[in-house]
C-alpha cells in the first residue's frame, strides 16, 4: 500500500505499540521500550538534503539554526506552493492553514480595529 503522506510504499509499521485514544492524545506508545515501533525512508522525512532545491536551502540557512520551526515553516510554505506537485502534498493539505486567535493570522480589517493605548 502507498502511504499517503510520501507516496512510499516503504512506510511501515513495525508493531509493539498501542494507539492512544483521545483521552491521551492521539500517537503511539512503545508497549515495549527500546522497540522500533515505526521505520520511515529517507524520502518521507520533511528535511533539507541533497535533493533539496538549492533556493530552498539557501533561504532556508538564512533563519538561525535556534529557529528550527522557522526553518521548518518555510519548507512547508513551499511545499504548499508547490501544490500536488509536491511529494508531501497530502500532509501539507491536511494541514491548518491560520490558527484562530493569534494575532499573525488577524485580517486587515482585524488589526485595523485594534485600539493601542
């Protein structure tokens, strides 16, 4: 089977964990410490190599290595951009685009009706 994520059919589950329900979050638990519970090839991994578009590695080494999620935001922004042309497409869309509440995803309108004293 294809996974959906790096269209890999390489993505597999080793076993030995237990899928955690909604009281505890949703992940595995290793039911047996020390036990791979999951191997994920090189190509579904979300991460800058040599097969990496060079632009986007040298964006990308322009944020401080301290911001990781930066430098992991702007990975994801292409990926968004590249649409289903990229790899991690299914993923990428399955993502929230703005998170309600925070001021960096307010509307124009938003900000303009903010009253600073």
């Amino acid at each position: 089977m294809q996974h959906p994520v790096c269209r890999s059919s390489s993505c597999r589950s080793r076993g030995g964990g237990t899928l955690l329900g909604s009281d505890r979050r949703f992940g595995l638990q290793a039911s047996d410490p020390g036990r791979t519970l999951i191997e994920l090839p090189r190509a579904c991994q979300l991460t800058l190599d040599e097969g990496t578009d060079p632009w986007v590695t040298a964006l990308v080494a322009k944020v401080p290595e301290q911001l990781w999620g930066g430098r992991l935001a702007l990975q994801l922004l292409v990926h968004r951009a590249l649409g289903d042309a990229s790899p991690f497409a299914a993923y990428v869309s399955a993502l929230p685009v703005g998170v309600a509440g925070l001021p960096m995803f307010f509307s124009g309108e938003a900000i303009d009706a903010l009253q600073v004293r």
